[in-house]
C-alpha cells in the first residue's frame, strides 16, 4: 500500500534542492511560500516500486485437488468438469 507523504517532507526536499540553486535567503523563503500555496490541497504518496515476494500457487493447488478428487473416486468426466469450471472461474 502507498505511504502518504507529509507536505513538510516535500517541501523541506524541494528546498534542500533549491538552495544549491538560489542563494538568497529571502528569495528561497518566497519559493517555500509558493511551494505551500501551490501543494496545500494536494495529497501526496510515496511511490512503491519494490517487486512483490508473493507467489501465486493458485494452478498448483486446483491441480493437487483435482487429482484428490480421483484418488477420491470421482470419475474422469467429474474431474474435467471441475477442471473447466477452475479454468473458467480463474480466468475472472
């Protein structure tokens, strides 16, 4: 889930930025009032950019089922019914 990001962590990076940029104190002070005036209403979110460690096992387990419903007794056609209605249903 994304983070939100607080407006006075943007603007303090925003600024950091800027002073390699503007020297004078009271014109970086300006840009930060601008910045506030611009991003008040605004709702800002950090990015995820990492990779998911899930793993989806959903084939895995509908086939270990599908072959405990013959070990069960179930017929063939039974099983490929079910087998179907999986594909069908994951396909969703």
């Amino acid at each position: 889930m994304a983070e939100q990001v607080n407006l006075d962590e943007v603007v303090t990076n925003i600024m950091y930025g800027l002073t390699n940029v503007i020297a004078e104190q009271t014109r970086l002070n300006d840009a930060k009032a601008v910045l506030y005036m611009a991003l008040h209403n605004m709702q800002i979110y950090r990015e995820e950019t990492g990779l998911s460690t899930q793993v989806d096992n959903t084939s895995e387990w509908v086939r270990l089922f599908l072959a405990s419903m013959l070990v069960r007794g179930c017929t063939e056609k039974t099983v490929e019914t079910y087998k179907q209605e999986y594909k069908q249903f994951l396909l969703l």
